[in-house]
C-alpha cells in the first residue's frame, strides 16, 4: 500500500533536508516530492527521520520468555522509533551454532515490528575458552559476535576471536570490565558509595579492560593485515570520561574501534542511588555526572559512535530483590529516543542530526551495513516523531513485558509516533489521524 507523509521536516545522519512530502511505495522512498497514495498522513510540525537502529537489546530469546519474547521485543522496538534491533546472545541455551541464528531470524519475520538482527556468542556458552564458527556464524545471518553477559578475560581468546571474526567480515563486541577489578559491586565505587554502604565498582575496571583490548586489537589488525581484512572491536555501553579518552585516542590513531553510549549512562548518574532503588542497577553502573558530561560531549565529537540500548528486561520480582542480589539491567526500548530526545537535544543542544545519527548511522556502519539515509530509493524504514508532543514515562503502558522504569514520571518531548520497516506500518500511536 502506498503511503503519503505530507509536509514533515527531514533530517537523517547528514543533516536537516528541509520539509518534504515523501512518497512510500513497494517497501521504499519513491519520491520526496509528493504523490497520489492510498493513505494520507499530514506530519506539519513532525520530524521524519530513518528508523532507528539499536546495535544492543537482550531479547531473552530462547529461554527466557517470562523477561521478554520476540513478539514483545521487537514490538516495543517499534514503538520506540527502532527499525531494526541486534539481539544478544546471553539467553538459554546461548545462541551460537548457525541454525540457531537462522531459526530466529525466521521467527521474528513473522512478527510485525521491528526487523533483527542476530549477535551470536563469540565463544562456546560465552565460557571465554573455545570460539564459536565465525564464518559459519556469519554465512548464517549474525550480524556480530559477543560474550555480553560475560567479560572475556583471556585476551589470547580475544585475539584470535577478532581475527577469525574479522576474517568472517564480522565485528566483536565487548563487555569491557575486568572481573577481578569490579568484584561485587553493585554501584560506581567512590564517596556515595562508601556513604551508603554498598560495595563499589571503580570506573578502572572498566578503564584497564579497554585499554588492555586496544592492544589486542592493535595485534589483530597487524595479523589480519596482510589478508587485507581488518577486525571491527565494538565497546558496548561505555560509562566513563576514562575509557572515552582512551577510545578517542585508538580513533585518532586509525584504529578500527567504535564505542556505545546508551539511553541511562547518558542521562543518569550515580546521584540517582540516594534512593536505594535495584531498578537503577546496572553494569558497569551509573558513574558521576562529570562521567555523564563526558560520554555527552563524546557522543557529539563522535569519539562514541552509536547509542544502543542495552534493553535489558527482568521480571519485577527479579528487579525488587535486595540491592545486592537483583540482577543487572535497565529496560528502555520504548524511551530510548524521546529521553534522549529531551535531555540530550531539547536541553542540551545537541544538534539534532547527530542523535539521529549515532541511532542508525554510526550502529550500521559499525555492523557493516549501509548508512539510513531519506533519499529517492532507499527502503522505506521510517520513524515519524513530534517534537512539540510532551507525554510523562508510564512503565505500565509498555509493550516491554519489563513494566518499570528509573525514568517513570519523567515528562518527555520527541515520542515516535509511526515507525515503518520497508514501507509496513509497525508502530502508530494514536494521536496519528
Ligand atoms: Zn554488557
């Protein structure tokens, strides 16, 4: 079915392209300059922008239904402005032989919202000994290999890991913590935590996992080198001004690396703990807001070079044990962008093609996939937001089976109200005529 959206302001990844009326037929942008359509939707006042990409939710599939599903995953996906979602590989049983990867790719075709992508674990049950198939892996349909969940603690692993992945076309990613360094703690190691009594996790930990990783990377480059391949090493949710200095520095040297920012180390700091609530647990935790200003000003620079979520459901009940026991994690497909949105552009400045950017753009490219842009012929994966529209955060209303929020009650501006993936409506909310 066709579909015209009548005067809407366009911006992707390279910046405002002014008010157009963009045509959406056969799955694609068949014209910016109007048309006759079957279906009308007047977007004055909106902003269409290519739907978002999030290079990182854990889905819980298989296994783990009771968190998340397919279904609701990538539905929630959809009503937050995401087109497509890269699933992790930390579910039961661990996703990495390649029918795995095939039979959930086929799965959630059938399922109306956002398309996957597919993570598969970089090595066996995300041990950190044995590696997985990477070129099998890739023949297959996975997008990237991971341990997520897991540190890889055997940097002899990961050497070899980035360059069979690397040889496959495939990019790594890494929960950069040293396991010995972080211990047990449950928040960022520092004054509030000794003043509240809960063991800390020092932003060292992270920082010595990062720069560690850059050596290996620098090996795998060298190794891959004379095959003319290079390795892609993926840092997911870097959370401080530390290890975005040391990232900016492997960047500016040519290294093959990209860092990811997401939704709550971007807009909450370890301030948030004076309530003692297991719904802001998370790893690495929330740092100090001069951590918060640096990731920010990183993103901008593009030292950081995607946001993903790291959409991490648990059951309430999970989440409501004591601050010590409660698993790691923040569910945020379904806010992601109108929260980013307003602290990020609306408060701060941010241009807003940048955010655009670093939430299609900079995640393809790190998963070697063309960049979103709106132009005559590209496929019709489209999210239409409303700058103007203010709504509060209401974790009930979620799609996500995970219905609670650190962000519940925040009033937001910028909420998605029609996504479409290759031209099929996925998300519409209701204040669209
Ligand atoms: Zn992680």
């Amino acid at each position: 079915m066709s579909l015209l959206i009548k005067n809407a302001r366009l911006v992707d990844g390279s910046g405002e392209l002014g008010t157009a009326d963009v045509l959406v037929a056969e799955g694609r942008i068949a014209s910016l300059s109007g048309g006759d359509a079957a279906r009308v939707v007047e977007a004055a006042g909106k902003v269409l922008a290519p739907a978002l990409t999030d290079p990182h939710a854990h889905l819980r599939t298989p296994g783990q239904e009771v968190k998340e599903d397919l279904a609701s995953g990538l539905r929630a996906a959809a009503r937050g402005g995401y087109g497509a979602v890269l699933a992790m590989p930390n579910t039961d049983p661990v996703v990495q032989e390649p029918e795995q990867v095939q039979a959930l790719l086929d799965e959630a075709r059938k399922i109306p919202g956002a398309r996957l992508f597919a993570a598969a674990a970089l090595t066996r049950d995300q041990a950190g000994e044995r590696l997985t198939p990477a070129a099998l892996l890739a023949q297959a349909g996975a997008s990237l290999l991971t341990d997520d969940g897991r540190t890889n603690e055997d940097a002899g692993v990961l050497a070899r890991g980035l360059i069979y992945a690397g040889a496959a076309g495939l990019p790594v990613a890494v929960h950069a913590e040293d396991a010995g360094l972080r211990g047990g703690g449950v928040m960022n190691d520092g004054r509030l935590a000794a003043e509240l009594g809960l063991s800390g996790n020092p932003h060292e930990a992270e920082a010595a996992r990062v720069a560690r990783d850059l050596e290996v990377l620098r090996y795998a480059v060298r190794k891959l080198e004379p095959l003319g391949r290079r390795p892609l090493l993926y840092f997911q949710h870097v959370s401080s001004a530390r290890s975005v200095e040391l990232i900016r520095a492997a960047r500016a040297e040519g290294l093959p690396v990209c860092g990811e920012a997401t939704p709550h180390h971007l807009t909450l700091s370890e301030d948030a703990w004076r309530d003692f609530d297991p719904l802001l647990k998370v790893a690495p935790p929330l740092r100090t807001t001069a951590d918060v200003e640096a990731l920010a000003g990183a993103l901008e620079a593009g030292d950081l070079c995607a946001i993903g979520t790291d959409h991490a459901p648990h059951t309430r009940a999970e989440k409501e044990r004591d601050l010590e026991s409660a698993p790691f994690g923040i569910p945020s497909l379904e806010v992601a962008f109108a929260l980013l949105y307003t602290e990020l552009v609306a408060k701060r400045g941010l241009p807003l093609p940048v955010l655009i950017e670093r939430m299609t753009s900079g995640p393809r490219r790190a998963l070697g996939l063309e960049p979103a842009r709106l132009e005559v012929g590209a496929p019709a994966d489209l999210m239409l937001f409303d700058p103007g529209l203010e709504r509060s955060v209401e974790p009930e209303k979620f799609i996500s089976k995970a219905r609670y929020s650190p962000w519940a009650g925040w009033r937001l501006s910028g909420w998605p109200l029609l996504t479409l993936v290759a031209g099929k409506e996925v998300w519409r909310d209701a204040a669209v005529a």
